[in-house]
C-alpha cells in the first residue's frame, strides 16, 4: 500500500530539489546526502517536513543512546504492514528527516530518529502516532542540555499532545518526561547506567533502588514517581509481551541492550497493528546498523565494531564486547563534543584481564583514564598498527563517533 497525498508547489518542488541534492552529494562520494537534501529543501519550503510527514503514520525514536538501531528495528518490524521511510544514517536532525521522507516517495510508514533536543520540534512537524523514549543521560554536556533539563524539555512538549508513548520504565527520566501523558505503554528496556538517575527530577529526593541491576525497582523516597508495572519485558533470550507470552528473540546485533532494542521495537510495532510473531523474523535479519556491530575479516582477525559516544553507551559496550583483544580509540572533534572528561565517569575495569590498545586523536587522555582504573594498555599510532600488535582471531573495535568513522573509512579503503 501506497499512500499518496496532494502538495503544494512549493513543497513538489523542495522535494525534487532535496532528491537531487541528495542524489548527486552521493553521486560525487560526498557523503549520502541525508544533510544536504534536506537543507535545500527547507530553504525552499521551510514548513517541507510537515508537508512530506502529511498522510503517513508515523514513529518517532529518541533518547541519548540506542536510537539508531532501535529505529533500524523498528523500521524492520513496521515493514510487515508495508513499505516504510526512514532515516537509516542517523541523520537525526530536521533536515535528516526531510531527506529521508523526500528520498522515500509516497510511502504509509515512517520511523525517524529523532536527536533528543529536536523532539518537541519534530513532534510538532510530524503529527506522530507513537514516540518511543529510550533513555536520557549525560552526553556532550559541552553544548548539551543537562540530563533533568532534557527530561523537563520532552515533559513540557508531551504535555497534552494526543500520541501514544512507549517508554522506558527503568529509567526515571524518562518516567519523569511521560508523567503527564496519559497513552503510555511501559517496556523494561534497563538501564545499566545509574549515575545521572539519583536525584528524583520531581522534587530533588532521592532515587533508590531495590539492587543494582539494569531492571532493579526503583522509586523517589520523598514524593511519588516510581518505575511504573512494565507490560513489555526480558526474560532472557526472549521477549514477553502484555499477553504474557514469551517471544523468543534470535538477533544477529550482540548484548542484552539490543534484546531490550528489540523490545521496544516490538511495543512501537504493536500499535500500528504487527503481531511479534510476524516481527520477529524482520528482527533477525538485521546485522549490522549505520556500520554499528559490523564484523569484517582482515588479515586473520575478526573485527567487530561498537560505537559508544558517552559513559552509558561505554558500559553497554563492555557489556556486548567478547573477552578479546580491544582496541579503544578516542576522539574530540566537533561531532563528538570537546569535552573528554566525561572518561572519569566511565568505569574501565571490565576490560581488565584482556590486552588493550588504545589510537585515536585523544588516546592520551584515554591512557590517563585507564592508568587510573589500573588497566593495563599500549598505546598504537594507526588502526593498521593496532591490527599488526594483536594476533589472528577476534579484535573488538570500541570507538566514539569520529573515531568510529575514521576506522570505517580505513577498513573501507582496504577493500
């Protein structure tokens, strides 16, 4: 199914501009256009976001971590029902989703990515029909909102806004920014990261919870917000749904965060109407997201990549990683914040008892931070340097952004 929607001439002709754009950014090995499309076609249509969001139904995923797969899942569930758009890049911006809908034609379905500053924006372009909430915890606090602040800032948007929301019960931001919608499905997608979560958002009191799992019970010891009876969960490798039915889950992505991914992935698609049963061999599929969790073979070893931007995403990825040679390269260029000492906020000791190397524009407050924690490392200049120290087999590859897409680039000019 197909849904076609009239426009006006402005909004037709930002939209040939925005493809075209995008098409010859692509064209020319500039990038894949998401970012250039959409700007131009904004400039010729400011309102061209509402204009292409008209006549789909349409999912928005946000928090600090995880968007991008989740979204890649979800966009993969949503598929049962039809053809669906979607910003697969992480062009998580306005002008990324412009892109992404112009690119995408007429089709009933859109899942967007959504930077978590520019939901209320979003939300008021799109008319969304579920809003999935992830998490929300410190990230690039350089230029960033603080984490209550976020929190207060989705508060005030979602206040009396006719959306369903899927959220995330173990995190009480996230509790905290839903309290006052009054659709919310609650799914238990954890939260390993507890250090921006002790300070209750509602009244400043104290947050305990009940052990220090990633699902623990948790409530303010001076007011009322506590985590709220999930109807989605985890119950090891598989999925329980408000049914009481347990779905397993056979996902090619590695880690628990992923199976909570999944989860959430499950809860959105079930609003527009996709059994689990029917989504769950979408899920499988899916190996690799934006180069996320990609393994390639080189010279003998078996190269995985992780991304981790920020202190929580950093422990989800010790927790993913094998028991393995490690590379860690760290950067501070301007997609990754300046600030790097957010790496005091990390705890490194899980990487104890496996060698370590570190590269990267800023290995060496990299090694200061690990001196600290007392792991042991060596430090290699270049990603082929870091290939010739270790030997044949698995090689973890944790990286934040830039770095990321500096080793990207180098496994791709290889090949």
């Amino acid at each position: 199914m197909r849904v076609t929607t009239h426009r006006p001439f402005r909004a037709r002709l930002a939209t040939s501009v925005s493809r075209g754009a995008a098409a010859l950014s692509r064209a020319t090995g500039r990038g894949d256009g998401s970012v250039i499309g959409g700007r131009l076609g904004l400039i010729i249509d400011p309102d061209l976001l509402a204009h292409l969001a008209a006549g789909r139904e349409i999912a928005l995923v946000s928090g600090t971590n995880g968007k991008t797969t989740t979204t890649r899942l979800t966009a993969a569930a949503l598929g049962v029902r039809g053809p669906v758009a979607t910003n697969s890049y992480g062009a998580n911006m306005p002008t990324g989703h412009t892109s992404a809908l112009a690119k995408a034609g007429e089709t009933p379905y859109a899942v967007l990515e959504v930077d978590e500053h520019y939901l209320p924006q979003v939300l008021a372009a799109t008319g969304p029909r579920v809003i999935a909430l992830l998490n929300l915890s410190r990230d690039q606090l350089d230029r960033a909102k603080e984490v209550a602040m976020m929190a207060q800032l989705w508060r005030d948007a979602l206040r009396d806004k006719p959306v369903h929301l899927v959220a995330n019960a173990d995190d009480p931001m996230v509790v905290f920014a839903a309290a006052e919608s009054t659709n919310v499905t609650w799914v238990a997608a954890g939260q390993r990261w507890h250090d921006d979560s002790w300070v209750c958002p509602e009244c400043g009191g104290a947050i305990v919870r009940a052990d220090d799992g990633v699902d623990a019970d948790w409530r303010c010891t001076t007011c009322n917000l506590r985590r709220p009876a999930p109807q989605w969960r985890l119950d090891g490798e598989a999925v329980v749904g408000p049914d009481g039915n347990r779905y397993p889950v056979h996902l090619q992505l590695p880690g628990r965060v992923n199976r909570a991914n999944a989860a959430t992935a499950l809860a959105v698609a079930a609003r527009f109407g996709v059994a689990p049963a029917d989504a769950l061999p979408r899920l499988a599929e899916v190996a690799s997201v934006a180069g996320r969790y990609a393994q390639v073979q080189r010279d003998g070893r078996a190269i995985r990549l992780l991304l981790a931007k920020n202190p929580a995403g950093w422990l989800e990825a010790f927790d993913m990683a094998d028991q393995a040679p490690t590379l860690l390269s760290i950067n501070a260029r301007d997609p990754d914040g300046l600030d790097t000492s957010w790496l005091f906020d990390v705890d490194f000791a899980p990487l104890r008892g496996r060698p370590v190397l570190i590269t990267g524009d800023r290995a060496f407050d990299l090694a200061v931070r690990l001196e600290v924690n007392e792991v042991p490392f060596r430090h290699v200049p270049t990603f082929a340097a870091a290939l010739a120290a270790v030997p044949p087999g698995r090689l973890e590859v944790i990286a934040n952004y830039t770095a990321f897409q500096d080793i990207r680039a180098e496994l791709d000019r290889v090949n």
